[in-house]
C-alpha cells in the first residue's frame, strides 16, 4: 500500500447506515482497503463514516460491506459552478418505519409462538414444532449466520462467529426453542445497539437541521429566496425579525440582538450592529439585519462544528483502547473455554455429553461482548455530542477524559479571567513643558503599530478625545519582545513601555515619587506604561481590563469540583496581577511573565501535578497551551485557529462552560469505569453458573442483552448533563 502525501491526496468521506457494532465496522475498513483503487480507508464508527482515499463507487462499497447490508451515501454534496450535486441518485436519508426495519424480528417472532403453541399441543419431538422453531432461527439468524460462516472460513472470531457456534451447537443437540430464543434474542440486543448509537449520533446530526435551508438574498436590486446552497460569498442576506440567519456573515447594515445559544451556548441574546460577526443557525430577535455572507454553506461554524465533533468521536479515548485490546484476546479465550467446559467433564469425569456441551454452548453465548464493546463509544459520543450543543467543542474522546483527570489549572489573564478589553483610566505628565495632546498623538500612532492589546485603548481615548494621531509620521518602529516598543517621530525615538524596559535600559533614574505613582496604581489592578526617552522620562498612562463578572464563581466552582490549583499566568506587573488574582480567587498568582516563561510554567507543573490544563485565546498562548495536557481555547466561535488548534473550545466568549466541561467529563469517566465492571462483572457471575451445571443459554442470552440495554441506557445519561 502506498502511503506517500500525494497518493493520499483524493479523500471523499461517505455516511455508512447499518453498523451494528465497532467490530463490523473494523471489517468493513478492511474490505474497503482490498478494493482496487483504493490507497487507504478509515472508519469512523462513533460518527458512522469512511474516509476513502483513491478511486471507490458506491456500488464498490456496498459490495464491501454486503456482509452486514451496509449502505453507503456521500457525506456531503459536490459544488460544481455555485450549484449542488450529489454524486449518486440515492437521497441522503431514507426513513424506514420501525416495523418494516424490524420486520424479520417481527416474523421470527411469531414462529417462535406457533413453535411453542405446537410444542404444547403436538409434543416437543414433533415434526411440526421443530419445523416451526428452524425457520424462526433461519429468518431471525439470516445476517447472523452470513458472518458467522463467513467468519469461521476464516477462523476470525468476534461476537458472531460466537453466536453461530452457539446456534449450530444447540441444533445438533436438539435444543431448537433455545436456539431459536437465541437467535431472537441476539437480534433484539442488536437492534438495541444500533438504537443507542444511532441516537448518540443523532444528537449532533441535529444541529444541522437548526440553519434555515433558504435565505433571502439581494441580487441586482431583487430580493429573492435562494437555498442556501446556491448563495456565494459576498451576497448580501436580509434578515427579519424573529427569522434564523441562514449563513455566516458580517453585518452591513441594521442594529439586532441574535440569540447565539445554538452555536456559543449563552443564554442571553448579544447586541449585532455594523461589521459585527453572526452565525449560521442563530436567531435575530428584534431589528431587521443585512449581512454579508463570507462563508459558504460547506464552511460555516456550525458545519464546522459538526465536522470535528464528529471527528472527535474517532479519537479513541484510553478506556475505549483498552477495551479494543482486551475484546481482541477475550473473544478466543472464551471459545476456549467453552471447549474446555464441553470436552473435559465428560472425557475425565464421566459427565453427560449432552449436558455439558450444553454448557459449553451457554459459555459461548454469555461470553459474548457486545455490553463490553459499546460500552465506550456510546458514552463518548453521547458526552461530546452533549458538549457541543452547549457551546463546548471536545476534540476527542482522550480529551473528554482528560478533562475528567485535571488536577491544575492555569488562566491567562487578558481576555480569559478579565474581558479583554481594556480602557485608559489615568494619563499624567511628568515633563512640565510637554504639550499633553502631542504626547498623546505620538504615543497613539506607536500604538497602532503594536499587537499588544493595550493599544486598542490610547487608540480609542484618541478617538474618543479628537486627538489627531493618523498623520504623525513613525520612523524605525519596532517592538522590543514583551516589554514594549520603540519609534522615532521628528527625530526623537520614544519608548513605551512596562517600567521594567526603562529598568533594563539603566538610562533614567526614576524619582522616588514617580515610583510610588507606578505602585498605587498597580496596586489597584491598573497596568501601568511609561513614555520617555532616552534622556527623560515623559508621561505615565495606566490601563484597566475589567474583570469577567463570572471569574470568581468560575474558580469558586472549580475548586470545589476538587481541582486542586487554579494559576494566573500574566506578563502584567506583579501588583495588577495580584488584585486580579486575589478577586477572583486562583491559588497562586505568576506575574511579569514572558511567552516562554508561561511555557516553563505549564512544564513545571506537569511534572507537579500529571494533567494540566491551559485557557488561553488559542494563538496568543499557543505554546503554553500545545505544552499543557489539555489546551482549552476561548471564543472559538467564528475563530478557524482556536477551532483547528486548541483541544477544547468554549465557543461563546463564556467562562461558566470550563465546570461543567470538567464535570461532564468527570461524569463520563464514571460511567465508562461502571460500564466497563459491569460488563466483565456480569459475565463473571453467569459463567460462575456453569459450576454447579445451572447456566442455561436463556441466562446466558438474557444476561447478555440485558447488559448490553444497561450499559447502553447508562451511556445515553450523558445527554442529559447540565450546566
């Protein structure tokens, strides 16, 4: 097989209808790979998907996954010229009532019934009832025995090849109602599954169906309802009031309140007026809006969303690998068992043949792991699917336990534990023949060659005062790395900066005043900047950045979730640091920090602590949260970097989703432990039967489905979860 980047490079990704279980899915990837044309297949069994790489049609497909009637259809449309076409004739989605799917369940069903009303009335050895019971295991096994065969021509043995051993055993026994209950039975607890997973999927699959299908559009001074798919970047959409925005855009005209819960999770409408940001699937509450579209319909957030969820549910959690593992080992060791309890009694103890390879056949059946293996993915996918209606994007099932395992956790200041956008409180001139809006012009027209966050508020104080600052002309600006920058402007070079770049410079003494000046005001959570020369210092001016309303609650939570510190990281002074920190109540406080001195930090205490998380913005923290065990970004909504980048995204600019995240995985590591026990717990005890000879396959099928309904019920808890 070739692997190279560029034989890899044709990927089309097909929705696959009809898995019935982790393992036929493994099968169906490996039928898919011996397709001529194909370089590589990947399953996505959470999101029920393949990824194919190279040259494979529909029919090829189906034809691999003949075995379990698989049926294939493209996960998405092609665009070819502005329009939509799907590449088969086949509609994305059939709805077959439940009795049609289920028919042969339904006719297995009723011979079991004639079987035992005849056995009642003709005897059990008569002709007729033992007719009645084969053709309800032949009806009711067909699918079953398909594989089964197929998979003991190949000595593959999984949970079918299990059952078919069973079922052939008990007819060579005689035992036709048991093997017909069997059958019926396994059936039913396959159905089960499927149900459980399908419904997991569904739970995400819906957030589809929240964007309206059509919009209406201005075209050539024409408004006209288009369907989505034919809308292009750059039209302008109109939007009512009380009407669903339809795409991705920026607001052109209008003034509206969007309620965004379906893709961020706040609760509470957001104020959108020009050049603002909204999505697709969001509801315009008040004002009539015109909004440039600058997304397809393919690439808008919520799609987006939909596409790494569903991605994140192929990311293999550790439990789910251990599970696979020990599935691979598990299903031979109980046919050798079986072996053992039917041969060995009656060969050493003079035990009955009958009675024991009866036995035998009840181990096979209670030893299959159907509860075992679903017991995983349907809590995954359920708990992801869960998370990201509530505006929480988990890239994954190791992250989703991850999250459950935290014992520290550190914040970035700006933007995450306060609101990212700061204003000028307090601007003093310390140079007496200085002229104050000159200064400010000048220190303004540095700014906004900065990236520093800062800047955004002497650039709004300019405007906000008519302070004059676009024509000053900036010679050999630059930045000096985490402490300020630097420019000539009429040939003086100005420095601004943290106090500490006039430090390090050891060019200006400060005066005992102006020291204290600097500490009162980073004593009241201000950040503080000095302005001078290389002779003088100038002026100071001290910024605020408001604290999020919902920080303290949020570290409240946290630690009586019981994560065991809670870190402020911050290139701020140590006195802003410190009353932020001591407010909103982190455990520990790291101020004056450099990016690579926050990278240091998460080190430390990984090796302090095992699993660490980072909140940052996503770029900003890129390193900090790539060292972290999880890195959870901020506001990933409409952001593509926090979205491709980080582990964890809260989508709304909403710090009250970080608990329940962490308790929803708290949750989901619970249930994946108890359903892992209780599914080796129950075989354990059903096999402890076959001692005093008691293990019946109607105790063993029974406890089988039983366990897979259970397991399968307690996974689906986890779309329940609340904040």
């Amino acid at each position: 097989m070739n692997n190279s980047t560029e034989s890899l490079k044709d990927k089309k990704v097909f929705r696959v209808e009809g898995f019935s279980c982790a393992n036929c899915a493994g099968k169906f990837e490996r039928n898919v790979k011996e397709i001529t044309g194909v370089q590589d297949a990947k399953v996505n069994f959470g999101a029920s998907k393949i990824s194919v790489y190279g040259d494979a049609t529909i029919e090829e497909l189906e034809k691999a996954g003949a075995f379990e009637n698989l049926k294939v259809i493209p996960d998405k449309p092609v665009r070819h010229e502005g329009n939509f076409k799907n590449e088969s004739n086949e509609p994305t989605e059939v709805k077959v009532p439940f009795y049609k799917k289920h028919s042969t369940l339904l006719y297995a069903g009723l011979f079991i019934v004639f079987g035992y009303l005849s056995q009642f009335i003709n005897g059990e050895a008569n002709l007729i009832t033992s007719l009645l019971f084969i053709t309800s295991i032949v009806i009711g096994g067909y699918s079953l025995f398909k594989v089964g065969f197929q998979n003991l021509r190949r000595l593959d043995f999984d949970m079918k090849t299990l059952m078919t051993v069973a079922v052939l055993g008990a007819a060579f026994i005689g035992e036709w109602a048991e093997a017909s209950i069997v059958v019926i039975l396994f059936a039913i607890s396959e159905a089960l599954e499927r149900y459980s997973m399908d419904k997991a999927r569904q739970s995400i699959r819906s957030l589809m169906d929240i964007a309206p299908k059509e919009a209406l559009v201005r075209r050539n001074g024409q408004e006209l309802m288009i369907h989505v798919e034919e809308i292009t970047v750059g039209d302008i959409m109109i939007v009512k009031p009380g009407q669903k925005i339809a795409m991705d855009g920026v607001v052109v005209n209008g003034y509206s309140s969007v309620n965004q819960a379906a893709i961020t999770g706040e609760s509470v409408p957001v104020g959108k007026s020009v050049d603002d940001e909204v999505f697709a699937g969001t509801l315009n509450e008040e004002g009539l809006l015109e909004v440039k579209i600058t997304k397809l319909v393919e690439d808008t957030t919520i799609s987006k969303i939909i596409e790494l969820v569903e991605e994140a549910q192929d990311e293999r959690a550790p439990s789910q690998a251990f599970v696979d593992k020990f599935a691979k080992y598990y299903t031979p060791i109980i046919m050798l068992i079986a072996g053992i309890v039917a041969v060995v009694p009656p060969l050493f103890f003079d035990g009955s043949w009958e009675t024991w390879v009866y036995q035998g056949l009840s181990v096979l059946v209670v030893g299959c792991p159907c509860a075992l293996v679903i017991s995983t993915p349907i809590s995954i996918v359920s708990a992801i699917g869960n998370a990201a209606k509530k505006g929480v994007l988990i890239k994954g099932g190791v992250y989703l336990e991850e999250m459950g395992t935290l014992k520290a956790i550190a914040f970035d200041k700006t933007g995450t534990l306060t609101k990212g956008i700061p204003v000028v409180t307090d601007y003093k001139i310390i140079e007496n023949n200085v002229n104050e809006k000159d200064l400010f012009a000048a220190i303004t027209a540095l700014e906004t060659r900065s990236q520093h966050p800062l800047a955004t508020a002497i650039v709004k104080k300019a405007e906000n005062d008519s302070i004059p600052f676009s024509d000053v002309v900036v010679e050999n600006f630059s930045s000096i790395t985490g402490k300020g920058v630097m420019g000539t402007i009429e040939g003086t070079t100005y420095y601004i900066g943290s106090p500490k770049l006039f430090k390090d410079m050891d060019l200006i003494n400060f005066s005992h005043n102006l020291k204290q000046d600097v500490t009162e005001l980073q004593n009241q959570g201000k950040t503080v900047m000095v302005i001078g020369t290389k002779k003088l210092i100038l002026a100071i001016i001290a910024v605020a950045d408001e604290v999020r309303e919902s920080s303290k609650e949020v570290i409240n939570k946290l630690h009586l979730l019981g994560v065991q510190k809670t870190i402020m990281l911050t290139g701020d002074n140590k006195g802003t640091a410190e009353a932020i920190g001591n407010y909103v109540g982190v455990s520990e406080i790291q101020a004056d920090l450099m990016p690579e001195d926050k990278l240091s930090f998460i080190k430390k205490l990984r090796s302090e602590y095992g699993n660490v998380a980072m909140v940052g913005d996503g770029v900003n923290d890129a390193p900090a949260l790539a060292a972290s065990t999880v890195g959870i970004a901020m506001g990933g909504a409409g952001t593509d970097t926090a979205l491709e980048t980080a582990d964890v995204a809260l989508m709304g600019d909403d710090l009250k989703k970080l608990p329940f995240t962490v308790k929803l995985s708290r949750k989901a590591l619970n249930i994946i432990k108890v359903n892992i026990a209780f599914a080796i717990g129950i075989k354990f005890l059903a096999l402890l039967l076959v001692i005093p000879g008691w293990l019946t396959l109607w105790i063993a099928i029974l406890s089988d489905m039983g366990a897979t309904l259970l397991v399968s019920l307690n996974s689906l808890r986890l779309m329940r979860v609340k904040e």
